[in-house]
C-alpha cells in the first residue's frame, strides 16, 4: 500500500494521501447502505423477534422500522451506489458488488411487499389451525436479506474499494472491527430470541383458538 512516513516525535507515522471527491462519495454510500442493511434492519427484525412474545401489536412498530425508518436510509444509500457507479464508469460497469446491489434492494422489495400481504390479506381458511407457509418465507428471506447484506458490505470494503480506487487510501481497520461487531451482535441476539420460540407459538396457538370461538374477531397470526 501506498505510504509515506514523517518524523513526528521520533515516531514514524503513517500518512495517507487525503480522499477524493468521488472516494468520499463511495464512503459515504459504504456507510449510509451499511447503517440501512447492518443496523436499522436488523433492529426490526430483533424488535419482532422478541417483542411478538408480549404483544399482538408488536406489527407496526416492526413495520415502522424496517419501512419508515430503514427505507429512506436503504433507498438513499443505494441511489448513491448508483450515481457512484456512473461517476466510475465502465471501470466497475455491472460487477459483482453492483448485481449484489441490485438484487438486494429487489429483495428488500419483495419483503416489504409479502409482510404487507401476510399481515392484511388473511388465508386462515386454507391454513386454520396452523401457521401459514408464508409466514416461514418471510422469515427465512429476511435472514437471507441480512446474511447477503453482510457479504456486500464485507466485499466492498475488501475488494470493491481497491478495484475501483486501488491502495492510496485503504479501508481502516475500524470498519472490519465495526462489521464483524455488527454481525455478531446480531446474530447472538437473535439466536437468543430464538428461546422465546415455545412461548410465542403457544400464544399464536391460542390467539386461533379465540379466532375459531364464537363471537370473537377474526384476528389472525401474523409472520
């Protein structure tokens, strides 16, 4: 890598030179995709993990956070990327960061769109007395959601920067540190709320029985 060192008190320091124009705009999208993928989804997803155990109204705040709070984020730092990636030209055209990036907010998409209908268009005639099928795929493409994003932001930091900005300027080792903190915290956590597993399905097993009793609302299990 690309170094120079000064005298600073008899101590050699290292010194990079300064960050572009266009390298501050990929830091900024790395950092602003990274918040979206890597911290504010993976808080909904946590926050319904644990908070369905207590509560039947614990839908909205988990779709407050992963559409009204992470969405801008997420479509934001994707915007950039996408700017970004005219700025570079052919020199990153289509690469494997950027299909990544598209897949990932095509699948964001797509699980916005199947909680939504999960949570307001109800099949319990098909599914009574069991948890739907669907409510499994919403779970397991959220995983996977979270795990492709882990890998995307693992390769921009890796790979991506110097294939398109080479070694003047590395990626600190703060960032590694942050991500593999970042995907540890989450996945111990949620592994953890996996413990609550029994308590919700007998609570989801009795909100059934109450739907399929006389008089009572029609109030479904959602994923």
């Amino acid at each position: 890598m690309l170094h120079d060192l000064r005298q600073n008190g008899g101590t050699d320091v290292p010194f990079t030179f300064p960050l572009s124009p266009i390298e501050i705009k990929a830091r900024n999208h790395a950092l602003v995709s990274s918040i979206g993928f890597l911290v504010l989804l993976p808080l909904g997803v946590l926050l319904a993990r644990y908070a369905r155990t207590f509560t039947r109204t614990w839908f909205w705040g988990h779709a407050t956070m992963q559409f009204i709070i992470s969405g801008p984020v997420i479509f934001a730092g994707w915007a950039m990327g996408y700017r970004l990636s005219g700025e570079l030209g052919s020199q990153t055209l289509l690469d494997r960061h950027q299909k990544i990036g598209i897949a990932l907010l095509a699948l964001y998409v797509t699980q916005l769109l199947l909680g939504t209908i999960i949570h307001f268009f109800k099949m319990s005639s098909l599914f009574r007395g069991h948890r739907p099928p669907q409510n499994y795929l919403h779970v397991a493409l959220g995983l996977a959601i979270l795990a492709l994003a882990a890998y995307q932001v693992h390769y921009g930091i890796t790979i991506e920067w110097y294939f398109a900005f080479g070694d003047e300027n590395p990626v600190t080792d703060h960032a590694m540190h942050a991500w593999l903190a970042l995907i540890i915290v989450f996945w111990v956590l949620y592994f953890l709320g996996m413990a609550f597993i029994p308590r919700q399905f007998k609570s989801e097993a009795e909100g059934r029985r109450q739907m399929r009793a006389p008089g009572k609302a029609n109030e479904a299990t959602n994923a």
